[in-house]
C-alpha cells in the first residue's frame, strides 16, 4: 500500500517530537511482533483449516502474508534503532547542510511505512477474524439443533 502525502507533516516537528514518534513506533512494532506470532501459530497449527473447513491454500496464503509481515515488521524496527540513534545528530552543534531536511524526510518514510505495514495486517486480521466468527456462528447453530 502506498500513501501520498507531503512532506511538510515532518517539519513542524522538533527533535524531542520526533524522539517521541520513534519510540511510539518502536513500541508499536514490538507489539505487532506479539500479535503476528499468535495469528501466525493460529493458522500454522492448521486451526482455521480444521475448523473452519477452509482451502489449505487460504490458509497458506494467510501464512505467507504473515512472514511477509513479520520480515516488514524486523526491518522497520531495525531501521527505526537507527533512525532513534542518528537523533544525535540533530542535537549536536555543529551545523551541516541539510541534515535535519534528510533526517526528517527518513523519519517521514518511516513513520509511512509503519502506517502502510499497519493497514496491510489489519486487512489481514479482518479476514482471519471473519473465518473465526463464522465458526462462532456455525458452533451456535449446531449447539441449538
């Protein structure tokens, strides 16, 4: 998913912002990790498969997209460490040209990218979430007959 959108969101921000984005971010993405795991061991045990009688292609669709997720998510937060650690540079004294227009045009794509990754899993969720209420549902009917 890609979002369009200027770059000027990032330059009203000042460092301590911008420190604070960051370690919201990371803080996010660890969570994700957590969340990741848990869908990933829900379809990889084959649960959704059994239960909801699905495909064993959905199922194995489902667990591509969360490798690829969790491959997204080990980047960014490699490169939000970073990021967090060349915060420095906006701090010091000395004055180079540029620095901190290049320091935020990465933060900006960060933060984007983080926005993007979030809305991919979400999508995913919706679907494995969908397949858990309809076994719900089914298990409700056949307990009432």
């Amino acid at each position: 998913m890609k979002t369009s959108t200027h770059y000027k969101y990032i330059e009203w921000r000042n460092p301590s912002g911008l420190h604070d984005d960051i370690g919201m971010s990371i803080s996010e993405l660890k969570f994700l990790q957590d969340e990741l795991h848990f869908l990933r061991d829900l379809v990889a045990e084959d649960t959704l498969e059994l239960i909801y009688n699905i495909t064993h292609e959905k199922a194995a669709q489902i667990a591509i997209a969360l490798r690829g997720y969790d491959k997204r998510v080990k980047r960014l937060l490699k490169e939000m460490q970073a990021h967090a650690n060349n915060l420095q540079v906006l701090i010091d004294d000395i004055d180079v040209p540029n620095e901190v227009k290049e320091y935020k045009n990465t933060h900006y794509e960060l933060m984007i990218s983080t926005m993007d990754l979030h809305a991919d899993v979400k999508k995913t969720k919706r679907t494995i979430f969908k397949m858990l209420a309809e076994i719900m549902k089914k298990s409700k009917q056949k307990n009432l007959h």
